[in-house]
C-alpha cells in the first residue's frame, strides 16, 4: 500500500513552511526544513520522508525541486534513496535501516 502524504496531514505537522525573502535557491531551503525535521525528531530512522511529488505540492515548486533537495540529503549522508520505494532516514553515523 501506498503511503500518501497531504498538505493538511502530516507534511504540514512535521515541516516548516518556506521563509518569505530568502534568496536561498528553493532547493537549499527546502533540503534545509528537512534536516531541521529530522533533527527535531519529526522523522525517525528508517522513516520515509514525503515523496518529490508531495513536497512540489506543499512548497509549490517543481518536482524537479524537491528531488534535487533530497539528493542534497543524500551526498550529506542524512537519507538514503532507494528507486521505486522512497527516501528514508539514515540512523545516526550513516548507519541505514532494510528497505526491500
């Protein structure tokens, strides 16, 4: 089953909004709401984080956007993604839960 993320529900409780006036590119400041998330315990290891989709929408940017975010995650070691199935949290000291 499909997990689905709305604006209304979880992403709108566990994400910060982006901030008005910020010449930060969207992408560093979408990246930066989702460490700052993790950080705070929002998302636990293991966790899949809001798909690229669901985030374009709740930040009203292009998909393209929200993924290059996540990719920034990435090369930062905080998620792991894994094609077809999402991005997840990596445990503390790159450790990383099973997916699959």
């Amino acid at each position: 089953m499909r997990e689905t993320f709305t604006v209304n529900g979880q992403i709108r409780n566990r994400l910060r909004p982006l901030a008005a006036g910020d010449a930060r590119p969207a992408k560093e400041q979408i990246a930066e709401r989702l460490r700052q998330a993790i950080a705070e315990g929002h998302y636990q290891q293991g966790e899949r984080l809001p798909g690229t989709s669901a985030l374009a929408r709740y930040y009203q940017v292009g998909a393209h956007i929200s993924y290059e975010a996540l990719l920034l995650l990435q090369h930062e070691g905080l998620v792991r993604v894994v094609r077809r199935r999402g991005t997840f949290v990596r445990g503390c000291g790159g450790g990383e839960a099973r997916h699959g």
